[in-house]
C-alpha cells in the first residue's frame, strides 16, 4: 500500500471516529426538557404528569418508554397510551381516554364506559349532563377499574352507545335506562319522564323510530300528554295517550312517514 493510501485510509478512520465521538456529545446533550400532552378532554394535564416518573434534565434516550407508558396507564379514565421522544427534548405522549356513557346509580358517584369499565368520579366539565343507569343489584361489583359482564348491563351500554351515534340529541333525550333482571330494558325520556319500553334486542332500528317518532308526533303534541312509548312491536310504535287513547305510528318509508293510526282501547 503506497504512503498516500495509507494517509487517506488514515483520514478516513480518524474522521468516523470524530464523527462517531461528535454523535455520542450530541446525543448526551439531549436532556428532557418538556411534556406534551395530546388527546385529553376529561383527565387534566397535569394529572397526566404527575404519573411521569420522569425528571426534566435527565438524557431523553434513556427514558424508558414502556414504563411511561405503564405509569399513565393507571389513571382510570386512559384507555391507550403513546409515548414518543420528539427531539431535542421533549416527550410527546398521545393519549386515548375512557368516555363514560352513563353514571350508575348506586351510592358512590360512578360511570360506565362502552365498554362496561368502572370510572370513578370525576368533577370534569365535560362529564355533565349524563343519563343514569339504574337497577343494577350488583353493586359489590362497582369499583373503578373493573370492568362489568352483566348482560343487562352490557345492552344497556349498546343502548347508550347507538343512541350517541344516531344522534347526540337522542341520546340527550334518555335520562335514564332501568334494568328489570333479566325482564324487558325501559327507558325514560328527559322530557317529563315518560316511560319508553324498550324490550331487548334490535337497538338500532327502535332508536331510529324513537327519533322520528319523537320528532315528528311528540314534538307537536307535547310529551306531557303521553302516559307511555312501546317499542316492542316490528316497525312501529304503540303509544298511549293521556286520555286513554293508544295510537300506532309506522313509517311507511325512510322518508314518507305515515300518520297515526288511532284505535280506543
């Protein structure tokens, strides 16, 4: 090998080790400086924090990101966790929460997400306004963080569900879902309470006719003249009146809505 060769090669080996030594300084010198916190709605951010057991200062590649990750998932209302490093020096965690569906009706203030976990309570302002779920005996079972299998629970939870997604006034019409073990699931509707039996079983399309039921008759003729909605029967509803009349209602199609169809009892 000639001399120059041996000087290139030379130079060569001594610019990847300078460059390897400047890396290694460079990358000592990234310290955790700062949180971010995405995706909170219910839990505070600083709640949030204070389960990173993580100081600022420390190197942020030696920050061990599962257990961040396994930290904040001890907080109730977090359902999933990301946690990224975002160079320089911040930690960047993206969280998914738990949204409770409805608050249980027994002697401690407690939700239910979709799910059927148990959240404690929370003075979040987005947690207002929730329907209640009663009738539920269990009550031994109700501790945060467990997650309920009941299947009156569980369709009642399907019930919440459907109704936030046909729409969020629907679902802000049920104030309450009574389970009866086992029997027929009732419903009673923000307005003046009127009882709505449910029965079990095909949610979406009694929902749907709930709505435009609601919509289209009630809305005119006022709930306080309602004793009762029956849901039970295919494609229509059965309603009875204040002056004892009962009425079925059933659209003909999606968008032709029939009129009401009165007999005496």
């Amino acid at each position: 090998m000639s001399a120059k060769l041996k000087y290139g090669f030379l130079a060569l080996l001594l610019g990847l080790i300078a460059l390897v030594v400047s890396a290694n300084l460079w990358k000592s010198s990234l310290k955790v400086k700062r949180f971010t916190i995405e995706g909170n709605r219910i839990v505070e951010a600083n709640e949030i924090s204070q389960l990173i057991n993580v100081k600022r200062g420390v190197q942020i590649h030696d920050v061990d990101l599962m257990t961040v990750r396994k930290d904040i998932l001890t907080h109730h209302f977090i359902k999933e966790v990301s946690v990224e490093r975002d160079l320089p020096g911040t930690l960047k965690i993206v969280v998914t929460e738990r949204v409770p569906l409805a608050i249980v009706n027994s002697g401690d203030m407690l939700y239910l997400d979709q799910d059927g976990v148990v959240l404690p309570h929370s003075i979040s302002k987005e947690l207002f306004d929730l329907p209640v779920l009663s009738g539920f005996g269990q009550s031994n079972e109700l501790k945060p963080g467990t997650t309920i299998r009941n299947a009156d629970v569980q369709e009642a939870l399907k019930i919440f569900a459907a109704s936030k997604f046909v729409s969020n006034e629907l679902y802000h019409l049920i104030s309450e879902i009574r389970l009866r073990d086992g029997g027929d699931i009732m419903l009673y509707a923000a307005e003046n309470g009127v009882p709505i039996i449910f029965g079990r079983g095909e949610i979406a399309s009694k929902l749907v006719r709930l709505e435009a039921f609601w919509n289209d008759i009630v809305r005119e003729k006022g709930s306080q003249s309602l004793q009762y909605i029956d849901l039970r029967f295919d494609e229509q509803v059965v309603v009875k009146w204040n002056d004892k009349v009962l009425s079925s209602w059933k659209p003909v199609t999606k968008a032709d809505i029939g009129p009401l169809q009165i007999r005496k009892q």
